[in-house]
C-alpha cells in the first residue's frame, strides 16, 4: 500500500480522509520517555513516601522473615485451634502436637530448615526399611503354583514346544502375568530371576517325567487305557479338567511314545508337533483335523475295559486350562504382532535405501 505524498502547498488532509497519515504522525511525535519498573506517584513524589508506617523505623515487616500465622503476642489463636484439630485427626503424638505448636512460632526461614532436616529423617528410614527387606525366595506357595501352571502349560492347546528354553520362557512369562506375589521388576534382578527360572525348569522336568510315567502304564495281564482313562490319570491331583483339546494332546504323545519311550521322547515329540504345524500352514482347520484323526485312530487302537468315561459333549474348557490358554494365546499373539512390525519395518527400509528405477534409466 502507497501512502499519497502531502504536497506543502495544500492543507493535509484529515486521518479520515487518509489513515496512515495519523499513523505517521503519531510514529514521528516525540514522547516522554517512561522507565520500565517504576510506578508512578501522585505529585511526582518519591514512593518510599508511601511506605507503611505501622512497622518500627517507618517500615514494613519484611515477610521473609515474618511468620503470617503468628501476632506480636504469639500464634494466632484461630490458626493454632485449626491445626491442633488438624494433628489430632491425624493422630499425632502429645510431643508432635508440642512441636508444631512451636513450629507455628517460627520465622519462615526456620521452618524451611526444619522441613529439609525432616525429609532427610524421612529417606534414612527409608533406607532402612528397603536394607531390611528379606532377600527373595522361591516359597512353598509358589512352588505350588508353578507345578500346578507347568501341567497345565504342558497339556495346552496353544503349547508351541514341551521342551528346552522356548517352553522355559514361555512359563515364566505366563507365571510373570499373573498375581501370584511374584515381585514387579525380577527381570531386572539376575540373582532373583535365576531361582524363579531354577524352579520353574525344575517344575517342567518333574512335570515331563510323571507325564512319561503316565504314559507307560500297563496294566498287568489287559489292555492299554483308553484315551479317557489315561487322560484322567494325567490331570489326577490338578487343578485341570477332562475335555477333547486336552485327550487330542494326550493321544499325540501316547502316538510319539510308542515309537520312541526311551529314545528322546520329548525332542521327537516337538519334531513332529512342528511337522503338523507345518503342514497345516497356518490353518486353524487343518490343525484341528489333524487332530481329530490323531484322536479316533487312538480311540480305536486302546479299547481298554469299557471303562472309561469321555468328557461331556456341551464340556467347554474352564478353569486353570482355560486361562493358561488365554494368557499363551495372548502371548503368541504378541510375538506375531511383533514380528509382522519388524518384517514391515525391514521391507520400508529396504524399499527407502533402494535406488529409484525410473530414476536410474531416466539418467
């Protein structure tokens, strides 16, 4: 925007007619100056006139060092009723109700050092208190629980390895996401979470053996067990109960047992867990065929004496079972999570790094 120039000879014309001519003259009218900070007094007076008098020496008391809860005769009668009603919901001690009436006396400054000298009592017992705490160890209690939670991981339907660190790790991780008084932060703790790990791999080759143990079972002069009999022995003693996943898992390994009891039972029985898997191919279907057929053909080759007993046909999976399968589902579901971001986040990288094709046959 061009501002007009004002020709000397004709009169200027007015800031209605042309606004930026008001704007300039006010932008080129000298004013006086005004010193930042300082307030202005009636009659160009100094302000140390205005200063209240009430004070000794014609002054004010300075509030650093004048306690706003006290009166020239002492605490001021209303604040020490509040506080002492205060103490005493809290139910401090008579010498605590002492030492705050004495602290209401005190100038600001001291209060201040009083206050800084008692949160240094504060974290001294603290200390004291956190050096006290007994070292951890596995209790009876616990050790209850990880055998309790081993056979039920054990016979899982979302079991992904029955031996070796991968079925370690995966008890701890479920054992770590339920409250059973295990302390926040072991991981971080090498000596603590080397005697959970201790018991809990101790739990899994106490579990595998009485599993095997089960599975020899013969009765002298007749036949094998049926499938119900001998799932019923399995979880005899635990909190788990009879249903199709668990007999369907029971019958894959009578299957391996028969080929290999004294010849790496549990490595050939993952081996051939991990052929199912993957001959199925992700499918949920093709897996739960595989074991149905699994199943029947074991139904047909132990007949047993007529015995036993099959779950009911409405049975659902409850209890224990069911929430260690949950948890392992959960947690096979945040390792495929984390695996599908770091394969993404690999093909970005190496489509972004990758040169331009367009780009090269252009140049």
């Amino acid at each position: 925007m061009s501002v007009p120039p004002i020709s000397p000879s004709s009169s200027p014309p007015s800031d209605d007619d042309n606004p930026m001519n008001g704007i300039l003259a006010a932008m080129k009218t000298p004013q006086a100056s005004r010193v930042l900070g300082k307030r202005p007094t009636p009659n160009n007076e100094d302000f140390d006139e205005l200063e209240d008098d009430s004070a000794p020496g014609g002054t004010s008391g300075n509030p650093l060092t004048t306690n706003p809860f006290t009166t020239p005769t002492g605490p001021n009668p209303n604040d020490l009723i509040a506080v002492k009603n205060f103490a005493a919901r809290k139910k401090l001690k008579t010498e605590q109700l002492a030492e705050v009436e004495v602290f209401l006396q005190d100038p600001p400054h001291v209060c201040d050092a009083k206050t800084f000298a008692l949160l240094h009592s504060v974290f001294n017992k603290v200390e004291e208190i956190v050096v006290a705490t007994p070292a951890f160890e596995v209790s009876d209690d616990l050790r209850k629980n990880i055998n309790s939670y081993s056979v039920a991981m054990l016979l899982s339907s979302h079991i992904a390895s029955y031996k070796g660190a991968p079925a370690t790790d995966s008890l701890l991780k479920l054992l770590l996401r339920l409250p059973l008084g295990i302390p926040a932060g072991i991981t971080a703790n090498a000596a603590d979470y080397n005697q959970l790990q201790s018991a809990v791999s101790d739990a899994l080759t106490q579990t595998r053996a009485m599993f095997k143990k089960h599975l020899a079972i013969r009765r002298k002069g007749g036949p094998e067990p049926d499938i119900f009999t001998l799932a019923r022995t399995f979880i005899k003693n635990t909190k788990c109960e009879l249903s199709m996943p668990l007999c369907c898992r029971i019958a894959l390994m009578r299957m391996v047992f028969k080929k290999h009891a004294a010849n790496n039972f549990w490595d050939k029985l993952d081996a051939q867990y991990a052929v199912i898997v993957q001959v199925a191919k992700g499918s949920a279907t093709a897996l739960v065929r595989a074991f149905e057929f699994i199943y029947e053909s074991d139904k047909k080759q132990h007949i047993g004496d007529g015995s036993g007993v099959g779950p009911r046909p409405d049975a659902s999976i409850s209890g224990i079972q069911q929430q260690v399968d949950n948890l392992m589902l959960a947690a096979q579901l945040d390792v495929m999570t984390t695996a599908a971001a770091a394969t993404s986040a690999a093909q970005q990288a190496a489509k972004s790094s990758s040169p331009d094709v367009f780009t090269s046959q252009a140049a």
